[in-house]
C-alpha cells in the first residue's frame, strides 16, 4: 500500500508516519505540504489511502478531501484535526472521509487502517 500524509506541519507529517511504519513497515509513504501537491501527488503516484491535516493553508483538509472522492471515489481517507468540533465531524461524515482526533494515536489509526483495508479488497478484490 502507498499512502498520502498531507500536513503543512512537517513535524506532523513525520509522526504520521512514524505510526504508520510501527503499524505496516512495508508500506510506502509520499507526503505533501499543501493541497497542491497533494493532487499533483494523487495525479502523478500510485496512492492506495489518504490521511491529511484539517488545518492548512488555501484549501482546508475537507475541501481537499471532496476533491479526492472526485478523482479517487473509492480511496479511504482520513481528515485529522486538534480542531474536535461536529461541525467538522460531520462535514468529514458528508465527503465520505473519517475523522480522526489530532495528535493520532496508534489505536485510532490501527481501527481506521483496518477498515481502510476491507474498504479496498471490497472495491478492488
């Protein structure tokens, strides 16, 4: 699996990561910093999941996120956020994409990527 860290935090990015290695070190990573080179990534990699930052500069994670689910529709996506509101819930809820509390503990992306898993092999048997 190839998944898509998005964080204008390049701390944030890494520790992303970090928990992604602790769960799946097999799986590979490509990072962006923005929106922009989070659709360039989409564009030009293979990207089998997407996690990315509510919080960013210009388009915000659930913008980003719909705009996903219109090149990708099937492709699991996860929007983090510190910024834990229903509103915010709720938009990620109405894109199709989970909500995962910001900092992201290893339990809440172990249950995401768990499903994200069974998501895939039921759209891509």
């Amino acid at each position: 699996m190839n998944v898509l860290v998005v964080d204008d935090s390049k701390l944030a990015r890494m520790a992303v990561i970090k928990l992604f290695r602790a769960l799946h070190p097999d799986w590979s990573h490509v990072q962006a910093a923005n929106g922009d080179e989070a659709i360039a990534a989409l564009n030009e990699k293979k990207v089998d999941l997407v996690v990315l930052d509510f919080n960013m500069p210009g388009r915000d994670g659930l913008d980003l996120a719909a705009e996903f689910r219109k090149i990708r529709p099937t492709m699991p996506i996860a929007v983090i956020s510190a910024n834990y509101q229903r509103e915010v819930v709720d938009r990620a809820r109405v894109v199709g994409a989970t909500f995962l509390p910001k900092p992201v503990t290893e339990q809440a992306l172990k249950e995401f990527l768990a499903t994200a898993v069974q998501r895939r092999q039921d759209f891509d048997p």
